[in-house]
C-alpha cells in the first residue's frame, strides 16, 4: 500500500495491492482523493484501504507495510495505549 500526490499537488492518491505468501497476485484497489494532499493523511488511508481490501477478500491475516514512519508510529501509539 501506499500515497502519493499528483504532479500538480491537487489531487492525491492511495492504492493496496495483496499477495498471498507465496507471492502470488489476490487483488488490488486504488482511490483518489481531491484537494487531500497531505502525505501523512493519504498514508494512513492506504491502511485502511489495505485492510478494507483483506476484508473484502475474506482475508483473516495480514501483513502491512508503511514506509511513513508518522504513521507508523501513531499506529504504535494506538495499540499500546488500548
């Protein structure tokens, strides 16, 4: 999964892509977003689209990879503190 932001910084974007552990192609989801243009914010949302997309999958366990640090972090936070 991950966000980007488009070329002229006023749409940005999250898209997931799921494999099994073999590698082997399950699905994949893109979504875009107008005027959202915060790389934090779209990074967060591409978790949620992940696991939007195991769920659509039926999927019961998955692993998701961020390279945003703040999320990551914050995700961190949320869990140790419940």
């Amino acid at each position: 999964m991950d966000g980007a932001i488009s070329r002229n910084g006023k749409r940005g974007a999250v898209s997931a892509i799921c494999r099994d552990k073999d590698g082997k192609y399950l699905g994949s989801s893109a979504v875009t977003f107008d005027g959202l243009v915060d790389a934090a914010s779209l990074e967060a949302l591409a978790c949620s689209e992940a696991l939007a997309l195991a769920k659509d999958l039926n999927l019961s366990h998955v692993i998701i990879g961020s390279d945003c640090m703040q999320v990551v972090s914050d995700i961190r936070k949320k869990v140790l503190s419940s």
